[in-house]
C-alpha cells in the first residue's frame, strides 16, 4: 500500500496530560509524526493539535479512529483539502547580503525579524512544499539555524 | 454535604451499588482505609498481591457483567496492579482501580512510594485520572464507572493523592454525566443492517464469527435466535465460550490456533462471515492475507477502530450489538431460508467425522483432557470455570461443556499466567451458589498461589485443578514443534508438595493419578466447600491440537503430531 503524506487537525479537551495521550498513542502504535503544533482554542476550553503524519491508507484510518476514541478527544478534522501553512525563522551571518536575504524572504511572505551585530534573523510562513524550496534557496546564505514551527491547516470550506 | 475525599470514595461505592472491593492497604491510600474501617456499605477482600486485587475485580466483572473495583497504594501497590490492567484492557472487562499517590506537594520529587502511575496505566487503561482536588473527586469517581461500563468496556484508573484523601470539600454526586467528547455509537446504521439482512439471506456458505462482544453487550440469547433461526453455522473464539450451548449442533467449536477442524475449515471456505463483536485476533485469523479469503465479512462492533483494522471489511455495522441484532433479527427473518445452507452444513458435518475434536485416552495415565470432560460432567452448568493460561487453557476451551455466556473467565488477549485463581476467587464472590474451579497448570498456579490465603481467609472457596505435567507445557510444546525439541528451562520437575502448600495455607491438598482417585478427589471438594487444590497428575507429552503454526494460515492445521 501506497504511503501517503496526511494533515489531521485534532480537537481536545484542555486538560492534565492530554498531550501526552495525543504523542503515547502514536508511540505506542508506531505511528509516524512529522510536525506537531498544539495550542489552546480560544475560550473554549479546547487546544487545537494539528499533526502531519504518513502512512498508508489502513493506517491513516486506523489514526483517525484511535484519535477518536481518546476520551478528551472532541473532533477530528481530516481533509484532502485543508490549508496548511507552517513557520520558519533562520539566523544568519551579519556578512551574508541584507537585501537579498531580505528579497527572497519576501518571496515566501516573509521579511526580516530582527538584526542585531552578529546575526539577522528572518521569519517566513508558507505552504510545507514552498517552505522547502526556502529553505534550499537561503543554503546560500550560510543559515546558522534553522527553526520549524510545524504545519497548522484549516479547512478550505 | 461537606466531607473528605477518603469519604467521598465510600459514598461514590455505595452509590455505584459495589458490594465488593479487592485490594491491599498501604501509606499513600490509608485515609481511604480509615474510612473502610468506618463503613458497613461493602466488603473489602483483602487480596494477598495487589495483582491479584485487580484480577479478582476482573473475574467479579467477567462473571456478572457489573464493574469490580479494587483499591492498592502508591508507588510498588501500583506497579504490581498494572498487569492487571492491561489484562482487563486486552479483554475489555469493565474495572475500577482506586490507587492511592503521594501527596500533590511532593509529586515530581522522587517520594517514597512515588511513580508517575498516570504516566504507567495510560497506555493499558481504556481512560486514567490523576484527582487534582477533592471538590473534583466525585465527578471524577462517577466519570470511572460511567466510562468503564458503557461503550466498549475496559479497565479506569483513579490515582488520588493521599492529600486529596485528607482534603474536605462539597460531595455534590452526579446523578447523570454528560461527557461531550465521548458519545459512543449504539444504534446501528439501518441501511447497512439492511444491506447486511440481505446478503446473509443470498450468501450459500455463511459462518456466524462469534466473539467476546457478545458476552459484553449481553447479547448471547439474541445471538442463540438467530442463529436458531437461520440454521447459519457458528463459530466460537475464545472469549465468546459458552454463547452457544455446547451441544448446539450448530456449534463448530473454537476457531482459531487451537480451533477445530470444522470451525478452521468453516472460516477457510465461507462466503460470507457474519462477524458479531470480535476482533479479528491473530490467534484467530492466523496469516491474515489468507483468512476469510473467499468470504465477503460483516462486521459489528460498538468500536470503529476495531473494524477494518486488521482484515478490510465489506459490510461494517458500528453499535451495539444488542440494538444491531434487535433491529437485525426481523429483517434476516423476512428473507431467510434455513433450508438454503444445508449442503454448506453437510460438507462441514463431513469435516467433523473425518477430524473430530478428540484425544486418546489411556489407561495407564492421565489426560488432561479427560479431566477437563470429567468435570464437565460431573459439573456442567453448575460451575463457572475460570483458568490461567496455557495447554490447560486450551483444553479447557476445547472440552469444556459450556453452556452459557460468562461461565468461561480466562485472560485471552494478553495470556497472563497468573490470572486463574484470583479471577476465580472474584468469581465466587459474584456467584457464591456456583462451584468456582480453576484449571490451572503447574507453571501458572505458581504465580500467585499467595491467594490461597486470601481464598482460605475470605471462605471464598475455590476449586482449584493443576493439570500437572511437569512443564511449562505450551512453550514446551513449541519447542517440541519448531526447536526440535531443545527445553530451555520448561522442565518443571523440581516443583512445590502442592498438597501441604495448600494445606499450610488452610486449604485441602490432594495429590491424583488415577481416574478413580480424580473422581474421588473433586467430589471430597465439591461435598466440602473450601479451597482446594486438586494435583492431578497427567500425560507429560500431551499436545494441545489442531495447533495452527503461528503466522500460518487457518486451512493447515498440525492434526497429530508423531515422534
């Protein structure tokens, strides 16, 4: 069976160890996790985990319906057609050129974050395909550090 | 009402109608034993491990259908409950364990007696709370049973800190809960009920896959009429034993690594399995990619990700087994023929005499299977039979007369050695007029055979029968089958005067290895109803057949095996 790249966006109750029910479960089932981003939903009680996972088509499905059955679980929301989005900042040498850093971070709806006598520190958010053609293009910019925020998606409709 | 959180756990028992609670005191949880001190609401058993507290709640559970409870300590009292646990998890047996922790000052400080129990039980509990203060206790405590009963059942764990225990605050006891991230499914789809009505009256060999659902959701009398109804052929995995009365002709016996013949055979050859609340097990299915090959596969169960988890699924039906089968039985009635499937029937008939479920009896030895026999008639439906795991587990799942549902407590899904005596100790609590009998092996005894303080003590008679041959006998079968016959440490021949163990214990030892002195052994028990063990002295070689290697596939079975 094909392996398959998947976004899934899980609603859960705000509450002790949740994470750790959400990231056990998929330990102790040997799934995958690429990204992970957890934050609380706004006066709602609930944070909102968005996990970009691969799998085969049994195995995302079998995902989905062990997410389902933790009991602080609210929702699972998994589309083909989500819009993802994922954050990346990088540090660089302050001899590398300002105003190309600078162009290219543009480029991915991006800019400068900061400068200081040693490095600039730059911030881009873009789609996970487009995020790595950035981080390809900055490598001739001698990047110090690279941090990923991980994907966060929300559904088109 | 104000009162402490140790209070709080007795009133949350005596609303929840427990009359039993098994376990084992110490530091972190005696404010709650203070309080049982108090109390006349239940009676608490104290158990002599606190694995064999958990399992003895677990026995009380399978054998009635209602949550056992048991309470232990921190930390070490923890620890030894969790195999407890993840046996109640692998067979979805509805148990509440209360475990004391220290307090919430020192949790992170490596405490005496501190363990991140939450952190342990989370991956063999169906759900686990660590209690942050008494004003939330009682939620907590009815959220336990409520999520440990309903849905598909499965072991919770509470772990209250000894300062919560000590904590006052307002005992407000729901009457209702309302859980928005958990509504388990119980209505069936009714168009796939449908859809699942009409394939079953077109199919030409259909099975009926009966599993430990069906006892769960206690369905077994709805099962019995249509399987009545339809003359469709069933089969029995472990843990659905006694759904159908053993002499059902119907009935193909166990399927599986130990099945029958006709039953393996059956499965092999079906068009259609009508899968009611298993779970595809791999002792059931054997290679997956061979099994059910031929056959389209229904299958309910009240959870999804048990559905097409293992085995890709034509016709899945997510609910309650009851209510599925409530609504399923009229519309099978409708359009079924009984008639239909009689030369499907003839050819499994056929199976059967060419390979019956049978060993060779002798007269010079004991077989352990005559044993299980002897007891059957001697017993039949007047015991509930528990056992630990092994040779003797199986053959009691082959030979066993059942003959009705709950009457068979064996641990399936994680095999725990260990298990059988204290699950029947709990057995007997539940059903104080049947005979409680363990079949147990020489191996299996041995783990916690500190029980037989607590069953002498707790005049929780039990009847326990060592099948004993000298081995760990299924692993020592395995070796005999596939590591030509290498015994790493499986010969068991130094082994324990089972006779003034039981005795030293306050038990009735009896040491057998004719027919007549079995007979007279097991009616000396019967006629003097305290814990007893019977030592029974059996064929050393005896195999547990058919045997279905592991990873093969259902239709080749080992049939004999020949030095």
């Amino acid at each position: 069976m094909k392996v398959e790249r998947r976004v899934i966006s899980v609603i859960v109750q705000n509450e002790h160890s949740v994470l750790s029910r959400i990231t056990g479960l998929f330990a102790a089932r040997g799934y995958n996790i690429e990204t992970l981003t957890v934050a609380p939903i706004p006066e709602s009680g609930m944070s909102r985990l968005t996990i970009e996972t691969r799998g085969n088509v049994r195995v995302i499905e079998q995902i989905i319906k062990q997410l389902h059955k933790l009991i602080p679980t609210y929702k699972v929301i998994e589309h083909e057609e989500m819009i993802e989005k994922e954050m990346v900042m990088m540090k660089f040498p302050i001899n590398e050129s300002l105003s190309n850093i600078q162009a290219l971070c543009e480029a991915y709806n991006g800019g400068i974050a900061n400068v200081s006598s040693q490095h600039i520190i730059t911030m881009i958010a873009d789609e996970p395909k487009r995020v790595r053609h950035f981080i390809e293009a900055a490598q001739r910019f001698h990047p110090i550090e690279i941090v990923r925020g991980g994907v966060v998606a929300m559904e088109r409709e | 009402m104000e009162m402490t959180g140790a209070q709080m756990v007795i009133e949350a028992m005596k609303l929840e109608g427990v009359d039993t609670v098994f376990g084992y005191p110490g530091g972190a949880i005696m404010n709650v034993y203070d309080e049982i001190y108090k109390q006349k609401e239940f009676r608490h058993i104290l158990t002599r491990h606190e694995q064999a507290a958990v399992h003895a709640a677990d026995g009380y559970a399978r054998a009635t259908g209602k949550v056992g409870v048991a309470f232990v300590t921190s930390g070490p009292g923890f620890t030894n409950a969790v195999t407890g646990l993840a046996t109640a998890y692998m067979d979805s047996v509805p148990i509440v364990v209360v475990s004391g922790q220290v307090p919430i000052s020192l949790i992170g400080t490596d405490a005496f007696q501190e363990i991140d129990a939450t952190g342990i039980s989370r991956s063999c509990t169906k759900h686990n709370f660590l209690v942050r203060s008494a004003k939330e206790l009682p939620r907590i405590l009815k959220e336990a049973f409520y999520l440990a009963a309903s849905g598909r059942p499965g072991p919770v764990h509470v772990d209250i800190p000894k300062d919560v225990t000590a904590e006052t605050a307002k005992f407000d006891y729901p009457a209702r809960i309302d859980i928005p991230t958990y509504r388990p499914t119980t209505k069936g789809n009714l168009r796939q009920i449908k859809k699942a009505a009409e394939v079953i009256c077109k199919a030409k060999r259909p099975v009926f896959y009966l599993g430990g659902g069906i006892v769960h959701s206690n369905s077994a009398e709805l099962v019995r009429e249509l399987v009545a109804e339809t003359k469709i052929p069933a089969v029995e995995t472990l843990m659905a034993r006694g759904v159908l009365e053993h002499d059902n002709p119907l009935l193909l016996g166990m399927v599986g690594m130990h099945g029958s013949y006709q039953a393996n055979m059956a499965m092999s050859e079906a068009d259609l399995m009508i899968a009611l609340g298993p779970r595809f097990d791999d002792r059931v299915t054997g290679k997956v990619s061979e099994f059910g090959k031929h056959a389209k596969i229904i299958h309910v169960d009240i959870d999804p990700s048990s559905i097409g988890k293992l085995v890709d699924v034509d016709y899945p039906i997510v609910g309650d087994l009851k209510e599925v089968l409530e609504v399923m039985i009229p519309k099978v009635k409708e359009c079924v023929d009984p008639d239909r499937y009689q030369a499907w029937r003839d050819i499994l008939k056929r199976y059967n005499e060419i390979h019956p479920l049978a060993y060779e009896d002798s007269d010079k030895v004991i077989k352990p299977q005559w044993v299980i026999e002897r007891v059957g008639q001697v017993l039949g439906d007047k015991a509930v039979i528990s056992t630990d795991v092994g040779q003797h587990q199986m053959w009691t799942a082959q030979f066993y007369p059942f003959s009705f549902p709950r009457q068979f407590v064996t641990s399936g899904g994680l095999g725990t050695m260990g298990f059988g005596f204290p699950a029947a100790v709990g057995v007997k609590r539940a059903c104080p007029d049947k005979i409680s009998v363990n079949f147990t092996g020489d191996g299996s005894i041995l783990m916690n055979i500190q029980e037989l303080v607590t069953a002498v003590e707790s005049r929780l008679p039990v009847i326990n029968i060592v099948l004993n041959n000298h081995y760990l006998g299924m692993v020592r079968q395995w070796q005999t089958f596939f590591y030509e016959k290498r015994y790493a440490e499986t010969d068991l021949s130094f082994q324990p005067d089972f006779v003034r163990l039981a005795e030293a214990c306050g038990g009735i030892g009896y040491r057998v290895e004719t027919k007549e002195e079995f007979d007279e052994a097991l009616n000396d028990a019967i006629e003097k109803g305290v814990v007893a063990m019977i030592d029974v002295i059996v064929d050393r070689e005896e195999n547990v057949l058919p045997m279905v290697p592991s990873g093969g596939t259902l239709y080749n079975m080992l049939l004999e095996y020949k030095d």
